[in-house]
C-alpha cells in the first residue's frame, strides 16, 4: 500500500471517459497501488505521486465521474463530504491551523490532468498565487 506509482497522473492515456482505464478508479479499487490515508464506501484519499508541496492530497470520489462539469444537485452531499474528509486530512497532518489550499481543476483552462474529478489539498508551506493565464 506505501508503494508509490511512477507518473500515472500525468499520462493522459490513461484516463478512460467511462472509468475502465481510469488511474483513479484504479486507485480506489486497489488495482494500482497510492498511498492511501482515508477511505469510506464513497471516497478515497491519498498522495498525490507528484507533490507540489509538503503537503499534496488527492481526495476522489470512488465512482467515476469525469469532472465538477458532471455534477448535478443530487452530488451535494458527496461534494459536500469531499470538503469536510479534506478538512479532517488536514487537521491529521497538522496543517489545519497554518492553512492550505481546497482546489479543484476542471477542464483543460482548469490545468485538469486526470479525467475523474479530484479535489487537491495543498499544504505545509506558504504557497504561491500563481494564476495567470498562459501566454
Ligand atoms: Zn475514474
């Protein structure tokens, strides 16, 4: 379960739109192994392979769903669950007072990489604001 995989993230081909050749629906089921430090019968969290900081947590839903683009109302309570499993992360990693970053990219002017929505934690240091558009 420690073992960490190399650079599954930012391999486009293996993101499947109905989830078969998903890296994070493999992840959630175990196929490939992260390191996994939450899970419930919806949600899976765990390090992101490439950490952009101390602190880089990928928290997904178990099911496959592409994008937030996919969301609809019935997803509340999911989304919603998402945010608070995030919060507790953060609290266990002791960044929660210090502060972090919730963040979700969605689509190509989003920077999404992986096609199956992931919420980024980032934490555990003084982080950039480095948005700007691309030139
Ligand atoms: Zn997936």
């Amino acid at each position: 379960m420690n073992t960490v995989i190399s650079n599954p993230f930012r391999d486009k081909s293996l993101n499947g739109a109905n989830g078969l050749n998903c890296v994070f629906c493999k992840i959630a089921k175990k196929e490939i192994a992260a390191e996994i430090l939450y899970e419930d019968s919806d949600i899976s969290a765990f390090k992101d392979a490439h950490p952009l900081a101390p602190v880089h947590i990928l928290i997904i839903p178990k099911r496959h769903i592409e994008s937030v683009n996919n969301w609809t109302r019935s997803d509340v309570q999911l989304a919603g669950k998402m945010i608070i499993v995030a919060k507790e992360i953060a609290e266990k990693a002791g960044i929660k007072d210090s502060g972090y970053k919730l963040l979700f990219r969605v689509g190509r002017d989003g920077g999404q990489e992986v096609g199956h929505i992931h919420l980024h934690l980032l934490g555990g240091a003084r982080l950039v604001e480095d948005i700007h558009p691309v030139k």
